[in-house]
C-alpha cells in the first residue's frame, strides 16, 4: 500500500509516497492536487516519509548533496538504466541528454533518454534536473523550466536559456 505525505519547502509545497519497500514517488508543487486521491499521512508517523522530508528540506537548505533513503521505483529496464545514470551526475553537474544516451549505447539514444527521464517518479532525488540540451540550453522539465533552474542556481549549476 503507498502512502502519501505533503511536505512545504520554499519551492512550493511537495508530495512524497512510499510503499513498503521505499520511496517511490516526489510529485512537484503544480502536480500536488493530483495526488491527493492517494493515502495521506502524517510526515511524523511514517519514518520513511519522515527521513526523505528532512532529506529533501536539507537539499533544498543546501547543507545535502546526496540522498541516502530506500527507493521503491517501477519502470522499463531502458527507463531504470536511465535512472541509474541520473544518479551519476554529480552535484552542481550538468550533462546533455546526447551525453548521457553515448553512456547507455548512441546519441541517436538522447530523445528516448529524455523520455525516461520524464518518466522519473522520484525528480530531485534521481536527479533529471542535471540533464540539459544540446549547446547547453534548458530543456523540459516534469516541474517546469523555472524549477529546473532554481534547482540547478541550486547546486550552482550554469545553463543558457
């Protein structure tokens, strides 16, 4: 069963499931209203919940780099190869889509990269953020652009509108 508990940061209010086995999803401000069909509880009464929030607090505080909590994520074997090279971007890195698809195979990979990565339920902590377009530019983003880039104004991250 996956329960769900909402967490205010200073980017907006977040929503954050879990199942048994771990996290499995980190819904943005604007995707907020449309989770909140699911089990709510409160972020003190769940341990998980609990330690991801104050993860995701401290990342966004700027005192966490990496997470550290059990994930629970379900998807394609392309799709959980493409999270596991996420999470290979180091902080305060970027890489283009293109980059990261030569890593799993060929360039003519990077629109199917970015598919999955569009895809990813746990954003932040699976960090899809990092990935940008080609020359540098600022590409799609499951929380929109502007989050993407105060994410990577974040980590000090550098990209061109």
């Amino acid at each position: 069963m996956q329960l769900s508990t909402t967490l205010p940061t200073a980017l907006g209010v977040f929503t954050l499931t879990a199942d048994e086995a771990g996290l499995c999803g980190l819904s943005f401000p604007e995707e907020h209203q449309l989770v909140l069909h699911k089990s709510l509880v409160a972020i003190a009464t769940h341990p998980l919940l609990h330690e991801a929030g104050r993860q995701l607090l401290a990342y966004i505080s700027g005192s966490l780099r990496d997470f550290d909590l059990p994930l629970s994520i379900q998807g394609t074997a392309f799709q959980l190869q493409v999270w596991e090279q996420l999470r290979t971007i180091a902080y305060g890195q970027t890489m283009t889509y293109g980059e990261l698809a030569e890593r799993i195979g060929g360039r003519h990979k990077a629109r199917a990269v970015g598919g999955a990565a569009h895809a990813n339920p746990l954003a932040i902590i699976i960090p899809c953020h990092r990935l940008i377009g080609a020359g540098g530019k600022l590409t799609g983003f499951g929380g929109g652009l502007p989050m993407k880039q105060a994410l990577l104004n974040l980590e000090g991250s550098s990209c061109k509108d």
